[in-house]
C-alpha cells in the first residue's frame, strides 16, 4: 500500500510507436485507475533490447511511448511514469532473481518459443530472461495488481511463483500480485490479416493504425481493411474481418455489437469501412493534439521525467535494499 491505496504496475516495450491496439487495448483503460490506485507505468526500454535495435530508432520509440502515455490522459502528477533504464535498480534486482529462477521455468514460456521462433539468428539469454526482469519491474514496488493482455498472463504466473520461493526461504518480503483484468479492452487484430493480433512490430504499414496517423491515413487504411466477400455487417467468429472492425468501432464510440449491426443494417461494406475510419480518426484527435504539444515543450517533459524517477527509485530501491539484506549480501556505505 502507497497512501492507503493498493498499487498498480505495468508498462508497455519501446518496440515501436503505439498503435490503436495499444490504445484501446491498454493505455485508455489505464486512464481510469489513477483514483483506486497509485499507479506506475514504465517504459520498458531495457525489454525492447532483445531484439537488435537501431539505437537512434529505440530512443525515438521509447520517447514516444512515455508521452503517449501523458497524451492519452494519464496525469503525470498522479501515475509516475518513467523509463525503465532510468531505475538501475530493476536491473539489479534482475540478477538476484535470475538466481532464483529456473531454466526449465523459462523454457516453458510461450513467448519466448515464439520469439525465438521468429529471431532463430539471435536467442540471446535476455529473450530467455525477459520474464524475471518483468517480475522484478512488478515486485520492487511492491505491485498488488499488473494490468496486462491475456498474452502476459503466463508472465505474472512465473512472477508469483518467483515471489512466492522467494518469500518462502526469506519471510515475506514481496507482494505477491494479480493480473488485473478490468473492463474488457478489445483485442484489436491486423486489418491485413484478422487472424493476427495488430502489433507495433508489424512489416506491413498498412495492417497497423497508429495513434499518430493523421485523419486521411486512418480512413484509407481502413477502407483497404481485409474483409470477407460477404456484405452484411454481422458480430460473427465466421468474419473475423468485419467482427474486428466492429470490436474497434466500438472501442471508440462505447457502443455494444448488437447496437452496431442494427446501426449498419442494410448498408455495404464501403459505407461502413468509411464510418470506423472517420469514428477513430475524431477519437485519436486529442490525443494527437496533446502529443504534439508535449513534443514542442521538451522541459516540460523532462521535468515530468526526472521527478518521477526520483519517485520510482525511492520505492525501488527500498525493497532492492530489503532483498540484499536477506540474502546476505554486504551493507553498502554511504
Ligand atoms: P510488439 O509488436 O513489440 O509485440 P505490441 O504492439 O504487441 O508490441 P506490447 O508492448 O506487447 O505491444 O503491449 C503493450 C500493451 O498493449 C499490452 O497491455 C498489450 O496487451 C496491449 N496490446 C498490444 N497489442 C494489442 C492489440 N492488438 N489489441 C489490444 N491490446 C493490445
Ligand atoms: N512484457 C510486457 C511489457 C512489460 C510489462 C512489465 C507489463 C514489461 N514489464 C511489467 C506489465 C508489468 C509486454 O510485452 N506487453
């Protein structure tokens, strides 16, 4: 507990710029939870470094996801939001629990069988420890619940086995946390391929809407949407095109799939295609104009960065402390 509330954990990688996935998926639900809880949020910077990088590009993307964050409505004052990298004690932390965690755990992790998959020229042991360094994201503050996809699930179990070993040959010295599953966020798919989940790390351009597009971009990358050659607008697993769009149209306006087939009943594919483009592209206007003012006031910023990681660090390093006490290594002198 921080100030009588419960705490609230997650983050987003700085693989890329955010798209509406992203957006309606997590950031816009997150908006609403800065009251019940004292909420971080990370970027992080240090996960992104899995996968080779282009250092210009990985700074440019860590960047954006921090003001994303601000720009869709998180209020700096009241959610502390900060790089990863910034915190060195995440990176300690991590050693200590690697040493705590074991092999056949990390194996076992989906995640890292798809991306290894996909990366077969680079299996770098941080792909292999992704997760313990997530779980030490979570447990250095001591995180009662961690908003995330049903995808980082098998993550936050890992994450309370770690804690619970942990705390069973140490007293308790870690929260132990739980996924927070709140309002459903809709799983927003590919617009090429509705079978794939849209993502930040897709070649094709035009399969992701990125909350930075401008009005026109939206609109044409929504009527070159993939759909069936069907023309009804139907909420069904059989047209997994339209249903997608249907899930992002509501994700925008609040409505519910009943309320939108009744909406579109009788009119074509183009018709509707046209109203998702021009629904999301007013929704993403504010936060596009915010974004843009953060860009042209860098002080600004920067002081939201470097005050919110003194905070993050003070609570960091408290529990860093406890853990290098516990397992014995030597008191640092100050
Ligand atoms: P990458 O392509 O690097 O895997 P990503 O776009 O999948 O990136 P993450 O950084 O893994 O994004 O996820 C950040 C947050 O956004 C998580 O909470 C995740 O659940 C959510 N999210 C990501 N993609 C989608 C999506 N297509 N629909 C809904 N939520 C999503
Ligand atoms: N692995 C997560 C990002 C992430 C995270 C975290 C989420 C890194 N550290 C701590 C919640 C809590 C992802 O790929 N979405």
């Amino acid at each position: 507990m921080i100030n009588d509330k419960k705490v609230l954990y997650s983050a987003m990688q700085a693989t890329g710029v955010l798209h509406i996935g992203n957006y309606f998926g997590a950031l816009k639900n997150w908006v609403n939870l800065s009251d019940e809880f004292e909420c971080f949020y990370a970027v992080a910077d240090l996960h992104a470094l899995t996968i080779r990088r282009d250092p210009a590009e990985l700074r440019r993307s860590a960047r954006n996801v921090l003001m994303m964050y601000i720009a869709a409505g998180l209020d700096p004052e009241k959610n502390c939001i900060y790089y990863q990298s910034s915190v060195p004690a995440h990176a300690e932390l991590a050693w200590i629990m690697n040493c705590f965690t074991y092999i056949g755990e990390l194996n076992r992790m989906t995640q890292f069988k798809d991306k290894s998959a996909k990366h077969a020229d680079n299996i770098n042991a941080g792909l292999l420890t992704y997760p313990v360094l997530m779980a030490c994201d979570i447990l250095l503050y001591q995180a009662d619940v961690v908003p995330v996809g049903i995808d980082q699930k098998q993550h936050l179990e890992l994450t309370r086995d770690i804690a619970e070993r942990f705390n069973g040959i140490y007293g308790d010295v870690f929260t132990i946390p739980e996924a927070y599953i709140g309002k459903a966020g809709a799983r927003i798919m590919s617009l090429a391929d509705p079978t794939k989940k849209m993502s930040k790390s897709d070649e094709n351009q035009n399969s992701v809407v990125y909350v930075l597009d401008d009005k026109d971009t939206v609109i044409r990358k929504f009527k070159r949407a993939i759909t069936d050659s069907d023309s009804q607008i139907i909420y069904s697993e059989d047209k997994p095109g339209i249903m997608n769009l249907i899930d992002i149209y509501c994700a925008a306006t609040g409505k519910a799939p009943a309320d939108v087939e009744k909406e579109f009943d009788g009119k074509g594919y183009g018709e509707f295609k046209l109203a998702v483009g021009e629904t999301v592209a007013d929704a993403l206007v504010p936060v596009r104009e915010r974004y843009a003012q953060l860009e042209k006031d860098k002080a600004y910023v920067d002081g939201i960065i470097k005050e919110n990681t003194e905070k993050a660090s003070y609570f960091a390093n408290k529990t860093l402390r406890k853990v290098q006490k516990k397992v014995g290594l030597p008191e640092r002198i100050k």
